[in-house]
C-alpha cells in the first residue's frame, strides 16, 4: 500500500497543477515536391475563430478555442488546452501567398504552401 500511495503521488496525478501544456495547435510540416503541406490539429475550434496569414517565408495561424463549463462546476483536471492561441510556421523557402490553399474539415486544417517562382531550381542548359 506504501508504495503504491508513493508511486501515485510521483506520477503528478495528485499535483497542484491543474492543466496540461504544450505547443497549442500541434502543427506538422511536410515537403511535397517543390511545395509544401502543413497539417494542423485544431479539435474544437470553429472555423470562424481562426486567422491565417502569409508572408516571405512565414504563415502566422491564430484564433482561439473555447471549453464552456456548466456554471457551479468545479474543475478537478484540465488537460484540454483553451483560449487564445498564436502560431507561426516558418519555412525554409520564399512561398507564394497568393497560392495558398487552406481546408478545413473536423477539427483539421491543412495547408498547401507553393514555394515562390522565383525561389524554385532551375535547370541550366549547358552549351
């Protein structure tokens, strides 16, 4: 019993904290060819309250999550993460911001970043 009460009060199970942290929204960033895709995970945030922007080699994503309680409840473990979040991707590349294409379907946006013309190899024809 003794080690199974010291065990439990090591996991953090019984901490003070109440809330768990992290990069909020996890975002996961692939090369596609020349382009590039970024997947982020966004569960339960209406599409309405988010913001995305482009720039040089950069997208800026905000927006904000709610989790609505009853009144009078109390909270004993809170694990998902809610209010107002910031996130910048930057790229190794110039990118297109006119060319971006954004989806966003149950909880899930995803991102189609063409890199700029003018950033792209070019082959050179020798003589």
């Amino acid at each position: 019993l003794q080690r199974a009460l010291e065990s439990a009060l090591a996991s953090g199970w019984l901490g003070e904290a109440t809330a768990a942290r992290g990069a909020f929204p996890p975002i996961n960033v692939f090369q596609q060819g020349t382009d590039f895709v970024a997947i982020v995970e966004l569960p339960g945030v209406s599409k309405s309250n988010l913001e995305l922007q482009a720039k040089d080699n950069t997208i800026r994503i905000s927006g904000q999550k709610s989790v609505n309680y009853d009144e009078g409840v109390s909270v004993h473990r809170r694990e998902r993460i809610f209010g107002n979040f910031d996130r910048t991707i930057t790229l190794p590349v110039q990118i297109d911001p006119e060319g971006i294409k954004a989806e966003y379907r149950d909880g899930v946006l995803a991102l189609f970043i063409p890199r700029a013309e003018s950033d792209k190899p070019r082959n050179i024809k020798i003589n």
